[in-house]
C-alpha cells in the first residue's frame, strides 16, 4: 500500500519542508540540522481540508512532454508577477509547472516536482505554511477538477517523502572507515537504495519514474563508474571500456549530456596537458589552436602565459634587488618598508603586487 495523504499538513510542515533545503543529495556525518523554522497561524479549518482528495491510486500514468506538442488547456503561469510572496523569487520564472490535459486530469511528469520545489525553496525566508499555501492557490485557481485535487494529494506524498527522506540524509559514517573509499562507496550506495525504496513506497510507478527516474538513473551510473575505478584487476582500457558500456544504458537524454560533457572533459584535459608542456608561450598557443580552440580563446591564453612569464622575470629581479640591499640586517619594520618601495618599483600593477605578496609567503 502507497503511505496514506497527511489529513493536517499543518502539523507536517516544519519538518517536512526542513528537508527542502538540504535538497535531494546525500549528507553523511551531520551532527545538527539548523532549527526547524517555525509554523504560522494554523489554517483555517476551509483551507487544511480544501475539495476532497483522491487517492494516490487515482493518479494518471505519468505523460511526458513531447517536442512540439500544444500546452495543456490548463496550466499555471509562467510567473508570479513583479511581486512574489517571497522576494528572492523577483525576476525569475517559474521552474514546472502544474497542467491539466483535455479531460481534467494531471499531467504527470517532472515538470510537476520541479514546480513543488520552486515554491518550497522559499522555507527559511518564509514560513512553511505561506510556501505551501501559494501552491494550493495556484492548482486551485489554474486547474480544474479533479487536476487540482491530484496535484495537491500529490504534494501531500511529496511533503511525506521528504519528511521521511530525512533519516536517510543523517546517516552516519563510521568515524574509524571515513578513509575507506570502499566502505564510503558502500554506504553511498546503501543510503541510494533507502531512497529508491522509500520512493516506490510512497509514490505510485508512474509518479516515482517521472519525479526520479532520470536522477536514479544517473546516480546509478555514477555509483558504478565509481566502483570501476576502485578495481584492482582492470588496467585503464578496461575499465574505460566498462565505463562506456554503462554510458551506454542511460535513459537517451541522460546520454547525449554525458557523452557531451565527457567530450568537453577530454578535451579541456588535453588543452590544460599541452599549456603545462609548451616550451613557451607561442608554443601552447599553437597547440591550443590546432586542439579546436577559437582564435580569441587562443589569443587570450597566450597573452595570460606572456604576462606570467614577465611575472616571473620581474620577482626573480625583485628579490635579487631585496638581497643587494641587505634586508636580512635590517629591523622588522624597516624591512617591510624596504620590501614595499622595491614592490612598488618592480610592479606598478596593483594585481601584480598582489601576486608578488603571495609568492614571497610561498617561498617564506
């Protein structure tokens, strides 16, 4: 059975929403949370209990949004005017939405636990019940019934799967393994799995892959690389390879951003590997030029590693003039006189002398 609708979200909301701001990653070693933040006048007795709830299993099959498809006859707006309730909120859209399709029903799909979070973000700057309260106004003036019930018994399970999303997130390492990358791995993906279980627990299938199946798709992947790279037995090709296969099995969306972000990776690698072996400044820039790097990226790299270059000559000048002037016998305060006029002569620039004040406390 999927958890049962909190009939008086009043007395869920400091905890619940608590958990909003630690987000949805993984937080081990916690000793305290910050104070829960503290409930307003409770509501009315009209607004705790609003039109009647369906049942999580009355909740449609998850729709996903498709390229080029109209929007829904129903939705809620794209922003909350020149003046949200909650000022941090000022200039920004709304991040999902909340739709009906043709025959009322809620659309379901990321879009709806995007938009719960957009409004939730704001506990702390306001109080729990405000944040919640803009929700229920929003479904109840933008969406028909029964769309706007679903959506509010949906933010009924979401608040509860956040409440209870907290035990996981205040796990704790065993403070004698925190040096263990295998137990660290192990416990990482132990806590996962609490929350992909909690997940089905508290939501129907198709709510649970709309709302998390991307991310658990991906957290999945990455706990895998992970483990790859901590064998043993596999020399780089292999376990480059086995990295690549499990690429490979990612939701297509998920893909095409990880392949384009390992091509990017890659790349940035080799163009940081060819400034760091140049023999000069000309000469990386002609490396970078031939590795894809645009004509005004290239000028500026080289321009930067010209500018360290004449760097380096001037404090390898400066401290020779420091050593000529005898400072090792001068008084504490004399010689930080000394060293402030020979700054001052050496690099005009104030950045520079910045830099130079910084490498003297490297080499002290």
């Amino acid at each position: 059975m999927k958890q049962p609708l909190i009939g008086h979200r009043r007395w869920l909301f400091p905890v619940a929403l608590s958990a909003i701001l630690a987000g949805s990653g993984l937080w081990y070693g916690i000793n305290d949370y910050p104070p829960l933040p503290t409930a307003e006048a409770p509501l009315s007795s009209a607004q705790q209990t609003g039109p009647a709830r369906p049942s999580p299993g009355t909740l449609p099959a998850a729709a996903p949004v498709e390229a080029g498809v109209p929007p829904a006859p129903n939705t809620t707006p794209r922003s909350l005017g020149p003046e949200p309730f909650a000022p941090s909120l000022a200039g920004t859209d709304i991040d999902g939405a909340l739709q009906a399709d043709a025959n009322g029903q809620l659309v379901i799909n990321l879009r709806v636990r995007d938009f719960f979070d957009y409004f939730l973000s704001t506990v702390g700057e306001v109080s729990p019940e405000t944040a919640i309260r803009q929700i229920e106004q929003m479904a109840r003036t933008h969406l028909p019934e029964p769309a706007s019930g679903q959506a509010l018994a949906l933010l009924d399970q979401y608040l509860a799967y956040k409440q209870a999303s907290l035990a996981v997130m205040q796990t704790r390492l065993d403070p004698r393994r925190q040096g263990d990358a295998g137990y660290q791995l192990a416990a990482l993906g132990d806590a996962m799995a609490q929350l992909k279980r909690l997940r089905q627990s508290t939501f129907d299938a198709e709510v649970h892959q709309a709302f998390f199946g991307l991310e658990e798709a991906y957290s999945e992947y990455t706990l895998a690389t992970l483990a790859i790279q901590q064998r043993d037995d596999l020399s780089q090709q292999g376990k480059q390879a086995l990295v690549e296969w499990h690429r490979n099995q990612l939701p297509e969306a998920l893909k095409t951003t990880e392949e384009r972000l390992y091509a990017t990776t890659r790349q940035q690698q080799a163009r940081i590997a060819a400034i760091t072996n140049a023999s000069s400044a000309d000469a990386a820039g002609q490396q970078l030029t031939d590795l894809g790097l645009d004509p005004e990226g290239v000028e500026g790299v080289v321009s930067y590693l010209e500018h360290r270059e004449r760097f380096d000559q001037r404090f390898q000048s400066f401290q020779e003039a420091l050593n000529r002037k005898g400072a090792n016998g001068l008084a504490a305060q004399d010689l930080e006189a000394r060293r402030e006029e020979l700054l001052l002569q050496h690099f005009p620039n104030e950045q520079d002398r910045t830099w130079a004040r910084l490498k003297m406390l490297d080499s002290s």
